[in-house]
C-alpha cells in the first residue's frame, strides 16, 4: 500500500506503533488536513502530528467513525 492511499476520518480509531507513556496504544482521531489532532482514548491526551510522520506511525485502524447514515466508512 502506498503512503497516503489511505483515507482517515475524524472519529476514526487509530492504533500506533509506539505505545504512549500512560499505556495507551488506541488514538481518535480530531481533526486531519496536513495536520492531524490525537486523543489518546486511554488518558484524553491531545497531540498533534504531521502528516507524514502520523501516518508513519499508524499500525492499523481499530475502529472506523460512523457517518450520518450508520454506515462506517471506508479505509480506502
């Protein structure tokens, strides 16, 4: 897969390759564009990446965000 092939959205439920301090492998995603904000869901910590480096670091997505029909949305 390439870098950027996949599309993410807020609400989506990232896990990283690298665990944070509290614990926490599993991020929300809150915002995407070049930047992307990050809530831990284990502590409620906000970061916030570069693209390129947020995508790096993601291992897969554990959860995709609901649209306004139920549906989830696609990956890709």
């Amino acid at each position: 897969m390439f870098p950027g092939s996949v599309k993410y959205h807020v609400g989506d439920i990232v896990e990283l390759r690298k665990t944070h301090p509290c614990g926490g492998r599993e991020w929300e995603i809150t915002r995407t564009g070049i930047d992307f904000g990050l809530r831990c869901t284990t502590c409620g910590r906000r970061v916030m990446l570069p693209r390129h480096k947020f995508e790096k670091r993601v291992k897969r997505i554990v959860r995709y965000a609901l649209d306004l029909e139920g549906q989830t949305t696609p990956g890709t």
